[in-house]
C-alpha cells in the first residue's frame, strides 16, 4: 500500500464483505502479494450472508451446467476447512419432496439430465422417504434426493474467511458505503463516506447493493431483490436426519424454516402472512413441527439475477472492472473465490466463466 496526498493505492478493491467478497479477497491473497483492500457499508454478516438458511445445495440446480458448477464448490469445501478452520460444514444429503404424481416425471428428467456432470440423484417413492425420514409427512409422494447437499454454519465462514484473509495482508473498511466511482487510465478511484482509494482492478460483490454501485460506472448488473423469511424454532430433539427443501435441523437442536420469495426491494421486515404460510409449510412436511415454539424468526434480501445464473467476470468496456454477483453465494463461495482469484491474477480460469458473463443479458435483449 503505497499513499499520496490524496488517496489510498491497492492492486484490487472488493467491493461487499459478504461470503462472496471475502471469498474472492482469502483466494486472491493465497496466491499473490497483491495489496487488496475489501470495503463494506456495513460489516460482515449484517446482510444477506447473515440472514440464510446457509444450504450447501447442489442437486436441483440447473441447467446442468449450473449443477455442475455448484457439485465443484461444494467438492471444495473439506478443502477449504483444512486451510481456513472449521466452518461446521456438513455433507448431510438433500431431500426435495414432491406431493403429486406429476411431479415424479419430472423428478426422472432432472436425475437423467443430472447425472451427465456427475451428480448423483435417486428418485425415492414415499416408502423410500419415510425410511429416511420418519418425521416426514405420511402424504408425500416421493422426493429426488443426493448424497451430496448439506450445510455450513455461516456466521463461522464469514469469520474464518476474514480472519484468514487479514492473516494474508488484506486490509479491510467497514460501515463505509461506497459513494462514487470514476475510471483513471486502466484503473479506478473509488470515492467513499471514509475516503478515497485508487486501485488497479475492482470488483462488484456488493450483493443486494451490486445494481447501485454499477450505476456509479453506467453499468447495467441485471439483478433483482427477493426477500427471504425464516423461522427458528427452539431447540429440538433429533428429529430431521438430512437437509430438506425449505427445512434443515441445525447442531444445537433447533429447526430453520424458510422458503418465501418476495420482490419488496430492501425492505427486511418480517410480514406474519407470510410467517403463518411458512409455519403451515413446515407442519404439512413435519406435522410434529406443529408442537414446536418459534423463537425468532429474520429476514433476508437475496439478490438474484434475471435469469437465476451467476454473473462472473470482466465487464466487457470497463478494463479492470469485475463482478460477481448471484444468489447461492453460500453454496458458491469457494469455487468462485477460488476461479475469480485465478481471473484476476490474469491466469486462465479451471471452470470457463464465459457462460456467466454479463454480455448475455445484451445477447438477449438484442434476440427480443
């Protein structure tokens, strides 16, 4: 880090202290030197990293090459816990239940198509899904279901991925909201509430804030704000052996419950409509859920892209200006710290991200 009279120099400014900012600010200082510098407006886990379910899923994403890519970061997770500590994560196997008949086609598709990238998918009948789990309810018809789904305990990831990246020299400001950008030469300025800071390269991993911080730079990030609420109950027996769509049963007993999907911008309140369809969700798949004490209940705003898939790369017209910006950033992070470190360092990427570039949006609008 070098100063001036004016401004602060790096090599790569972060842009978003969530899992995906932090993952690409750990994996960028294992393998360079490089002066990086991660600014947040506010402090990790205080946004969506912090308010999750934290699922690592992989079996019903698609198309498959999303599949995939989201079976190669969670391969790399017991890799990332032997470098950074242990983020309590857990390879419990996913259950995706369905209730009609229809739906068991459908489920024969996905395990078909899924299995030519390697991820493993069973498509239990109701027997089948009492015998894993006999809390379940006795009206569901079947479920798809893969050994290899699970979960992390969040708020130990951010903090190893922190810590870590602070061992390597990254330097980090919090509660400092990004105000204005502007390029210089192949580099930028980064104005904020605390300073200014000049850096060679910048990335966009601002999460919900991605669309307002490309505005600084007239860059389009075509992504919208869903709003997540999610019940916890209070510590509970083992009752739930696996990670299930909508419900997973932490370490210490207690029950998450979440599945809502609203588009109401930044707005994080909790709503009791939608806490008592969520309450009716979980007993309909656990009916002795309905004995169970809420004891909170939170809400997060996920940002998802117009057409479900990451947006990784170089913004094309903007030398030196990255994004990263998707939904599953939980299940994401260590494969896209791992391949945006490798981008960054000039090098060429393990995984092609041409097929998560931004560029595909004016494809399609130019299709239309």
């Amino acid at each position: 880090m070098t100063n001036n009279p004016n401004q602060t120099v790096y090599d790569v400014i972060v842009i978003g202290a969530g899992v995906i900012g932090n993952s690409i600010a750990y994996h960028l200082s294992e393998r360079k030197s490089d002066e990086i510098l991660v600014i947040d407006k506010g402090f990790p886990l205080g946004g969506t990293s912090g308010s999750t379910q934290a699922w690592v899923w992989v079996h019903t994403k698609t198309p498959t090459s999303y599949g995939e890519l989201s079976l190669f970061s969670s391969e790399l997770y017991p890799y990332l816990e032997r470098k950074i500590g242990d983020v309590e994560y857990k390879r419990t196997g996913g259950i995706a239940p369905f209730f009609t008949e229809s739906d068991r086609e459908r489920a024969l598709k996905l395990a078909e198509s899924q299995a030519k990238v390697g991820i493993d998918i069973k498509v239990l009948s109701r027997e089948e899904v009492l015998e894993k789990e006999p809390a379940f309810s006795p009206h569901v018809v079947g479920a798809t279901f893969s050994k290899i789904d699970g979960n992390v305990n969040p708020f130990r990831l951010l903090e190893l991925y922190t810590r870590a990246a602070k061992n390597n020299g990254v330097e980090y400001s919090f509660y400092n909201a990004v105000i204005d950008i502007e390029k210089q030469g192949d580099g930028y300025v980064v104005h904020s509430q605390k300073g200014t800071f000049k850096t060679k390269k910048l990335v966009i991993a601002g999460g919900p804030w991605a669309k307002q911080i490309g505005k600084f730079m007239n860059v389009d990030i075509p992504v919208k704000l869903v709003r997540g609420q999610i019940l916890i109950t209070e510590p509970l027996a083992p009752l739930l052996n696996y990670t299930i769509g909508g419900i997973r049963q932490a370490t210490n007993g207690e029950v998450l419950i979440g599945y809502s999907m609203e588009e109401v911008g930044y707005n994080r309140r909790g709503t009791l409509d939608v806490i008592q369809e969520t309450a009716n969700m979980a007993i309909s798949f656990v009916p002795a859920l309905a004995n169970a004490n809420i004891v909170r209940s939170f809400s997060g705003v996920r940002v998802v892209p117009h057409d479900g898939l990451p947006i990784l790369g170089e913004i094309p017209g903007n030398k030196n200006l990255y994004v990263a910006s998707m939904h599953s950033g939980i299940t994401l992070s260590p494969v896209v710290g791992t391949l945006m470190s490798e981008l960054l360092s000039g090098e060429e990427t393990s995984v092609p991200l041409h097929p998560y570039s931004i560029t595909r949006f004016d494809r399609s609008k130019q299709e239309i």
